[in-house]
C-alpha cells in the first residue's frame, strides 16, 4: 500500500486557487439568484417571477453545450471562464439598472436573458478547471465543492447584513463578486490548450455530438434522474422566500443559507460515502430527503418550513453533486467539458424551464384573493419528488461497487 500523498507548498498553493475561485463563484451565484424574488416583487413585478426564473432553462438550452464544447475544443477553459465571468457581472448591472429605473417588463426580462445567458455555462466550465486539477476527484472535489457552498452563504449573509434583500444593490454587490471570478482566472495556470477545431461538423462546433452520451443507459438515467428532480426543486427557491415572509421571518435571504448548513456537512461528507456506498443509495437517499424537505414545508409552521430548507442543501448534495462526480469518473476526459455542459442543460435547463414554469403554475391555482394555500403547494410538489425517487430506483442498474474504488475503463462515447 503507497504512503498517503502529503500536499507540497505547490500543491497547497494551487488547493488555495481553487478554493478562491469557487468561494466568489458561490457567493456571485447567491447574491443575485436567491433575493430575485423578493427584489422582483419590491419593485411591482411579482408578475414575471416565473419568466424571470424560466430564463436560465431557456439559456441553458444553447449557452452551457456551446461554451462546453468550446472549453474542450477551441480555448483554455480558464479563458472561457474569465471572459464569461466578466460578461455576466456587465449584464447582471445592466439587470439590475432596468429593476431599478422601473423599465418595462419586457426590457427587465431581456436583460435577465442576457445575464443567464452569460452566466448558465459558468459553474459547468469551473468543475471542468477543478476537476482537471485533482488527482482523486473522489475524495478531494467535495471538500473543494464545499467552498462553493460557503460562498454562497457568505452572498447570502451579506445581501442580508446590507439590508438588500429586496434592493437591487444585491445584484450589483454580485456583478462586483463576477468581476472578482474573472479576474481570480489570472491566478489559474491554464489547461492544455485544445486540439485544433479544423474538420469539425457544425454538431461538433456546438457540442451538440455529446447528446451521444445518452446512449449508454446509466447515463441516460442519471441525466434523466437530474432533470426530473429539478423540476419539483424550481418551486423552492422563488416561493420558499415569500412563505417564510408570511410566516413572521424578515431578512429571508439569510434564512435561506441554512440550507448551506447540511450542504457543507454531506459534501465533506462525500468522499468518504462514495468509497462506501454504491452510487444508488447516495442518490436515492438525496431524492428521499427530497420528499422530505417539501412534507416539512407543508405543515405550514416556522420550523417546518426552516427545518425544510435545512434539508434541502443535503438533499442538492446527494444528488446533484453526486452526479457530477458521476460523470468525471464514468466519461473520458477528451468529453468532460460537454458532459458537464449537458447535465448543465438538463437540469438548467429542461428541469428548470418545466419546473419554474409549472411550479408558477401550480402556485397561481393554489393562490386566490391574494391568500396562498401553502400546504396544498409544497404537497404537490412532495407528490412529485416522490415519483422521482420511485423512477430512479426502478430504472437505475448501476455497474456494481467495484467501478466506485477506480476498476475498470471509464465510459463514454468516442
């Protein structure tokens, strides 16, 4: 048996980059995506919360396999990153401004579109850089993933601290944060740069060929798996902050970090639990916890309704995470950036253009004389997180324990 691998002052220093990089990008992440709805309905557009949210699925249609296939085949993904970073700190100012000035809806909406889609193909182009890092993704990505999440908290905090939760300085403070990513990519050494892109089919150029990635059947069931668990999720973050209002507890974005609490624990926790756990149970136990994250919310009180979003970060972790560390192992690395960028599109974007839209649906027919009737919401989205769970343990296979400690070739389509 070799001897533990002891980190170098090198390897410490580029450990102390990557935690960097996904600190801002969490808390860039978190300043502008978790007080929109509250900003939104401070400034009289309450109306086009679902379309706002909708956005980042209709980015994440094109924008992650474009950039995916881009960071795999045309450029460093570390210059793909920085100039997209840089880029969605400009559109979402610009956001922010037409929500500040009153502009029309219409005007508010398309600067969001152009912020997601700056801003959808980001977190898919850094686990590539990160990834590409480590020499045991396995036990090293979750601990490195957790900053992301202490990130995101921190956002959090700070919009509250500021008293921003419905001011639109939360969305400069995060243009602020994406300036801070783009100019942390100087620090990161890149990655070899890509074989030429001369001879490739317009399918290539646009990263459309990872689509093949489907026809392996684990593949296609955790992909599967991912959209559909996202499309009860899309309910949690516009409407968990405005129940929480109603229920008596102010500064709703600070609230909402608590969910980081058990995210940071189980993504710690993750390394050791993939060594030991076949791949099934971990995200069968995510989709679980699921269910109970919305039963929690629909008994209607303070504590459920908190204990709920305490439980969701373990839950986002399970599975979502999971999956990700699913597919650095299980896909050759030549299609890491596209893999990547697909379950980006998946999830960002089938999931959440289903979830945003028909969650909004679902909120509006639960919702009559301006009353909401939570506990009939967050019940019909338990419902739904319950047959999630009952399709994946009915159409996951697995490949057995043994690929989970390093055995056999990793798969994926050539």
């Amino acid at each position: 048996m070799s001897a533990p691998r002891v980190l170098t002052t090198l390897r410490r220093a580029e450990y102390a980059e990557l935690i960097g990089l996904f600190l801002l990008q969490g808390a860039a992440l978190s300043m502008w995506f978790v007080p929109l709805s509250t900003v939104l309905e401070a400034h009289g557009l309450a109306h086009i919360r679902p379309w706002a949210f909708a956005t980042s699925g209709v980015a994440a249609f094109v924008s992650p396999l474009l950039f995916g296939a881009m960071a795999d085949r045309h450029a460093s993904p570390v210059k793909v990153l920085r100039w997209l970073a840089l880029a969605t700190a400009i559109a979402m100012a610009l956001a922010s401004t037409a929500i500040r000035a009153g502009a029309s809806p219409w005007l508010v909406l398309a600067a969001i579109l152009l912020h997601a889609f700056c801003s959808s193909p980001t977190w898919s182009v850094a686990s590539t850089i990160v990834f590409a890092r480590l020499a045991n993704a396995k036990r090293e990505f979750g601990p490195l993933r957790a900053m992301a999440t202490t990130g995101w908290m921190g956002g959090c905090l700070l919009v509250s601290a500021l008293g921003a939760d419905q001011s639109t300085l939360a969305g400069y403070g995060g243009a602020a944060m994406w300036v801070g990513v783009s100019a942390m990519t100087f620090w990161l050494p890149a990655l070899a740069t890509p074989r030429a892109a001369a001879g490739l089919t317009w399918t290539q150029r646009f990263g459309l060929d990872a689509l093949t990635l489907l026809r392996n059947r684990d593949h296609r069931v955790v992909f599967l798996t991912t959209a559909l668990f996202t499309i009860p999720l899309a309910g949690f973050y516009p409407y968990t902050p405005p129940h929480l209002r109603e229920l008596g507890l102010v500064h709703t974005t600070a609230w909402m970090s608590l969910g980081q609490i058990t995210e940071i624990v189980c993504m710690l926790a993750l390394g050791g639990l993939l060594l030991r756990w076949r791949l099934k149970w971990i995200i069968a136990c995510g989709l679980a916890l699921g269910v109970v994250r919305f039963a929690l919310s629909a008994i209607g009180t303070p504590w459920g309704l908190l204990t709920g979003v305490l439980v969701h970060g373990a839950s986002f972790t399970l599975v979502l995470i999971t999956a990700q560390i699913y597919l650095d192992q299980r896909v050759e690395p030549a299609w890491r950036g596209r893999a990547q960028a697909l379950m980006t599109l998946t999830n960002s974007g089938v999931g959440n253009m289903v979830g945003y839209l028909g969650t909004g649906a679902w909120f509006a027919a639960c919702t009559a004389g301006g009353a909401t009737r939570w506990p009939q919401f967050w019940s019909g989205l338990t419902v739904a997180s319950v047959a999630v769970l009952v399709f994946f343990l009915a159409a996951y296979r697995g490949r057995g324990a043994g690929l989970m400690h390093g055995e056999g070739p990793p798969v994926g389509a050539k």
